[in-house]
C-alpha cells in the first residue's frame, strides 16, 4: 500500500514532525517494509528560509507560506500515485490566515483523504471553522484523538460522526528498562524527580510548580523538579527568552535554585523516554482547558509514569479511572498539597504508574500505526473520485512570483524614492508621503497573508517616514527632497487619507506590540483632522483606515460618529450626482475611483447601515460597466478623464486604478459572495500582465517593477513607487481573494 503524508517533518523540531514521522515508522513496521520510500512518503511543510536537510522519504517541500506551493504540492501527489493521503493538521504549521492554504491543497486532491486534526477549537474564528469544515468535507476519514473532540466536530464544525474515528495519540515502544539503573544513570538515585517536557511557553503554566514547591521542599528536600526543553520557536522569535527569564527569576525568589534545573535541549525520542521512566511524577499544569490532545500527556501515559495535571480537555479523558491526579488551573497551594500526599504516601504513586502502564499499552505505535492502515484500507475501497469543479479562474500558478526586489531597489534609509528612471531609482525627485503610505501598506500585508521577512525589514522605514512626515497638530507634509528638507507644510487631503488606511491596516495586523503602538499613536494624532474632510478620495480613504482601527479596536462614541458622518458626505454626493446610467459620487470619473464604493462597502459593515451597502453595490457595478465593459480592464486614462454625457480619456491608463478596482472587488466578494467579483478581479489583474488596450505587459519580470502608466504610444517605462506598489497590493489581495474562496463554496 502506498501512501502519502503531508505535515512537517524531522529535523524541524515541531510536534507534528515527530508525530508524522512514528506515524510512517509504525505504518511501515506493519506492512514489513524495510525502507519508508518508495511506498510512504512526505509532503513536508517548511519553516526554515535556509531549508532543512530532509530524509530520503521527503519527496516534496513545501514553503509555509507560499500559496503557489501547495497547488504544486497537489499536483505532485496526483502524478505520483498514492492509495491516500494523510494531513496531520495544526493551525500553526501551514501558511495563510490560519493556514488556510493547505485548502489549496487539499481542494485538488485526487485520492481518498485522511485528515487528523491535533487540535480542535470549541470557539473558532470565522476562517478557522471554514477550513475544519472544508477538510471535513473533503476527507473520507477525520481522525481525532478524544471524545471531546468528537464532540466539537459534530456540534460547531457539523462534521457527520459517522465520519470521525477517534485513534489515540501513539507513544513509542520502549526498551525493557529497569528503573534504578536509569536513575542512576541520570544522577536521581537520591533525589525525588518531578519532570515536564515540551517547547516552552506562557501558556504552560510551568511558575504554578514551582509556586507549589516551597512547601515540599521544605518537608522533602531531596526534590528536583526539571524542565526540559527548548523555547518555542514561534514565541523565540517574538518574545526571546522572556519566559525562561522570569521562571528563572521566580526560581531564585523562592530559593530553589538547588530544586528546578532547566535543561534547554530538544533531546531524542530515546533519551525523553528514559526521563519519564526515572521521573517520580510527570506534571503538565497548562493554564486553560483549550487542549484538546497533548503529546506529552501520552508518552508520560504510555510510559507508565505518575501524572499530576490541571485538567485541560485531553488531562480529564486520559487520566481517569485512576491513570492521574488533576489540580484546579493556576491553583498552587492544590498542588502542592496533593505532592505532600503523594511523596508522604509513594504506594499511591505505584498505583497511578501502574493504572497508566497498563493504559498505556494500547497506545503503542505498532498499534496506532495498525488503525490508520485499517481506515486507510477502507478509503480505498470506497473512494470515488469527484472531479472538483471550480466556481472561478482564479489560480495562483497563473501569478508571477511575489518579488520585491525593485521595492527594495527603490527604498533606502528614509523611505521609497518616488520616481525611477526606467528600473533605477531617480533620487532627484526625493520623496513623498503618498508612496511610504502605500508601501508601508504593502508592506503589512505581505507580512500578514504571506509572514514576507523581507516585507517585515522594510516596514519600519516606512512606518518611521510616516512619523518624521506628522505636524504637530496631527496633519502630514507629503514632499520630501532627496536632502530631508521638506518641500511643503501640509499635504492633501488624499494624502492624509492614504496614510490613516495604512496607519488602520497596521494596527489591525501589526507583527508585534512595538509596531501596534507606534501606529496606533501616530493615528490617535490624527483623528481630529479626519471630520474637517470635504473631498471624496479623502474622505474614502480615511473611512477605510478607521474601518480596520474599529476592528481592532472597539469603537467608541467618537468613532461611530466620525464613520457615520464621513460615510453621510459620500452618501449625499452620491445622491446629488447619481441618476440612471451614471451611478457615481461626481460628475466626473477621474482617477482613484474605485476606493469610493470600497469606503462605502467597509462603512456599512461597521454600521450594518442597508443604504450604503446598496449605495456601494450600485456604484460598484457602474464603475465595472465603466472599466470591464470592452472585456479585459480599460481605466479612465488620467489625459482628460470622463466627464458625464462627455468622451472618457482613452490613455495614460495608471496601475493605481488597476489596484483600486480590485481591492473593490474583493470587498465586494466578501461581503457579497458574489462569484462575478472574483472573475472580474481576475481580469483586471490580467491588465497588468498584458490583457489591455495595447497587449503589452505592465509588469517587468526582469526588474520585479511596473511601467508607470499604459500611454498610446506604448509603456511610459519608468518603473515608480506608485505603480510598483501598486501592481504587488493587487498581487496580494489576488492572493487573498483565493485564500477565501472555499467560503463560498458551500
């Protein structure tokens, strides 16, 4: 039987790796195959820049947050062959919002799929629900390891139960050892040894121990408690060693610094199994409920080791019938009274190792690995494959890969330089606001739908640009010379508004706190001046960044009001200007037109306010009518514009228009579901690529830039920042519009 697995995969140092890996070991022990490869292997999801070097079972790597990659991933797995595919799931380990690209994935499947979800969360964000209900749909088989779990999937995801198989978290077969002589090989022959193994966190709860230990060692000394384990990569990134600081500091405030050592290492599966065995009691006292399977739990379990947990979902079910103790979450004086009770009494530690070695028998990996050939079996002989029939075009193997090399190009130690000279930067015309706000844009963006770590180095020269361009009383300069004089004293409305969308954007989606406050002061400074606002694009774009401030942050009295009055200017001048035939907010169709409507759909959505959503609708479809009507993008050209009863402008046709139109799209999709907006998205993204008025290419694969502007002679060449910058927003929100399409698929 051949079979394939997709997950991360040793030597990354991730729980889900380990797990996929017994997981193919047992399943290969079973068939008798000496080697994994040929007939199982891995789709491995990497986290690494750098790559690791993977084993030979490794048929395919998969980039964390490449969209590309998945498709690519699917299409490999259906040329080779297989008799199912097995998706050890985790949020955290595929890319997208939630890792909704393994939807990619698994939407385009051909053989029978298997999904084993490691966790199972009782209160999903909205994107969350539709990717466990997505993969349930698809599988033949949901694997889960806990009857709660069973339970959630029918009751929030709605997932049939006759779909689900509960298999057990598998814990390896162990070596015949003999306690004292591991004991004593670790140096614990006459200490008492507590123990806790995994990546370290805050949520672990690890400072409940030792809050507990005063006590016990005040009565008996010889106790040790040892941590093992290294920091969590994710939370080692942001945070450092922040946790295992203040542990250690807790450590010595207590005065047991002779009681807890931390042992930082990631050691082999071999070695943890020995710890457990030496150990006298295992403790888990995570600090909530919201765990649904713990690997931790279960080796302890199935190494017969005396267990003390707080009682998270996966504790309760495990450690019943006498397998363990459980103690209230963050409740150290419970805990150190059952440790009182349990070193004063060590028969009842042999009765809890006893109950858990016999428990854990049927938990070993031979036996785990023998279900999942049993349901694998199963799939395929029931399976029939249903061609998957899209509902639109788009793809992203149709899109060039996400480059930022002519933005880095551009940038420098103040900001982006506003024009070039074909593909090099034109330092002569200095800079401006309107470009640092779009690019820091940009830049959030493809740090929070890819994790882009080039994106993440050049937000804070955009963001610092932004700050060093406020006046004092919360207004913008816009122009900046090449020198750093200022070239005015306040920008235009349109500048202003441009900037709050990407102040708004960043406080939404900031990386970290450090980026979040800054933001969130430089917006604060602003606000006063948004309700003097009178022109449209102004106003529309400030609209826009204070949609997303509200989402992050609650609105309050101000907030409304400031919504529902600027969203009220662009509702009258619709009302004064629209009649049948010209459903628009002016007389006239210039340029930037598409963030109008755009405000309107993001302001009823905070305002649930019918009027303007019919409102944006109504202008939407006017503005494509306008655009899309020759079927492929034409935009206003900015030489004479489109005067209402008059002769629209045929050319200088700007990549600014091409990027509003499809943010409006894409607005309009998600709040309509409509699938005509992501076709029209798809065309008008296609302006860049060549289907155009001219056929010529706006895009440069060669620089990574795009052409200033479609002119009747051809390209105007110069490859600026408003345009380069333009063209990678519409790349992303493409991106974005196909993450999400599986909502509309129901």
């Amino acid at each position: 039987m051949k079979l394939a697995f997709v997950g991360t995969y040793p030597p990354q140092k991730c729980g889900i790796g380990t797990f996929t890996n017994n997981l193919m070991k047992a399943v290969a022990g079973n068939f008798g195959y000496n080697d994994l490869f040929p007939n199982l292997y891995v789709i491995a999801v990497n986290d690494s820049l750098n790559g690791y070097h993977y084993p030979d079972e490794v048929a395919f790597v998969v980039n964390q947050n490449s969209q590309r990659d998945y498709v690519k991933a699917a299409r490999f797995i259906n040329h080779n062959k297989a008799d199912a595919c097995l998706i050890q799931h985790e949020f955290g380990i595929f890319g997208g919002e939630s890792g909704v690209y393994i939807l990619s994935l698994a939407g385009r499947i051909e053989i029978p799929l298997i999904v084993t979800f490691h966790t199972v969360l009782r209160e999903p964000t909205h994107i969350q629900k539709t990717i466990v209900q997505e993969l349930g749909k698809k599988a033949f088989k949901v694997v889960v390891m806990s009857g709660k779990a069973v339970k959630f999937l029918t009751e929030v995801y709605g997932i049939p139960e006759e779909k689900i198989e509960i298999i057990e978290h598998g814990v390896p077969v162990s070596r015949i050892l003999h306690r004292e002589t591991v004991r004593e090989k670790y140096n614990f022959s006459n200490k008492t040894t507590l123990f806790t193994f995994g990546l370290l966190s805050r949520n672990k709860g690890i400072e409940t121990v030792i809050e507990a230990l005063p006590r016990v060692v005040e009565k008996h000394n010889d106790v040790l408690y040892i941590v093992l384990g290294k920091t969590h990569p994710k939370v080692l990134v942001k945070h450092g060693e922040e946790y295992r600081e203040s542990l250690r500091r807790l450590v010595k405030e207590k005065g047991l610094e002779n009681h807890v050592y931390f042992y930082e290492n990631f050691v082999p599966e071999e070695q943890l199994m020995e710890y457990l065995h030496a150990a006298d009691i295992y403790i888990t006292p995570y600090l909530n409920e919201a765990q649904i399977t713990s690997g931790t739990l279960s080796y302890a379990v199935g190494a017969g080791t005396a267990v003390i947990s707080t009682p998270y979902w996966h504790a309760v079910e495990l450690l019943s019938d006498g397998r363990g103790v459980l103690f209230d979450f963050r409740n150290h004086v419970q805990l150190g009274n059952i440790l009182l009770d349990l070193l004063d009494n060590r028969d009842k530690i042999e009765k809890l190792r006893e109950a858990a070695f016999e428990y854990g028998q049927k938990l070993k990996w031979p036996k785990i690995g023998a279900r999942y050939i049993m349901t694998a079996k199963s799939a395929k002989e029931s399976f029939r494959y249903v061609p998957y029939k899209r509902k639109t075009s788009l793809d992203p193997m149709l899109l060039p890969e996400f480059n930022l090399s002519h933005i880095r190009r551009l940038t420098d130690d103040t900001g982006i330089v506003q024009h070039a000279k074909f593909g090099i930067p034109n330092l002569k015309e200095g800079y401006c606001l309107d470009d640092n706000a779009r690019a820091l844009l940009m830049a959030a963006m493809a740090h929070h739908i890819s994790k882009s770590r080039e994106a993440l180095s050049l937000m804070p020269v955009y963001l610092s640009f932004v700050h060093y361009m406020q006046n004092d009383d919360g207004t913008f300069r816009n122009f900046l010379a090449f020198n750093r004089t200022f070239l005015d004293s306040k920008g235009s409305e349109d500048c202003f508004g441009r900037t709050i969308w990407a102040l708004g954007y960043l406080i939404l989606n900031a990386p970290d706190n450090s980026y979040h406050d800054a933001a969130f002061d430089i917006f604060r400074e602003s606000l006063k001046e948004i309700s003097s606002l009178n022109y449209p694009r102004g106003i529309a774009n400030s609209l826009i960044g204070l949609s997303y401030y509200v989402q992050k942050h609650a609105s309050g009295e101000n907030e409304e009001r400031l919504i529902r009055s600027l969203s009220g200017k662009l509702a009258a001048m619709y009302k004064n200007n629209s009649v049948k035939g010209w459903e628009w907010f002016e007389n006239e169709l210039t340029y930037d037109n598409a963030i109008i409507p755009l405000a309107l759909f993001r302001a009823a959505g905070i305002t649930n306010d019918g009027v303007l959503l019919k409102t944006a609708v109504e202008s939407t479809d006017f503005l494509v009518s306008v655009t899309l009507g020759a079927g492929y993008f034409k935009p206003v050209g900015s030489r004479g514009w489109y005067p209402k009863g008059g002769v629209r402008a045929e050319f200088a046709q700007q990549a600014v228009e091409a990027m509003g139109m499809i943010m409006l799209l894409f607005e309009a999709y998600m709040v309509t579901g409509n699938h005509k907006y992501p076709e029209q998205m798809f065309i008008t993204f296609m302006w860049f690529l060549g289907k155009n008025e001219l056929g010529l290419p706006v895009y440069d694969y060669e620089t990574g830039g795009c052409a200033d502007g479609l002119e009747e002679y051809g390209l105007n060449r110069n490859q600026g920042a408003e345009s380069s910058i333009a063209y990678l927003i519409s790349h992303l929100t493409l991106m974005r519009a196909f993450e999400f399409e599986h909502e509309y698929e129901k």
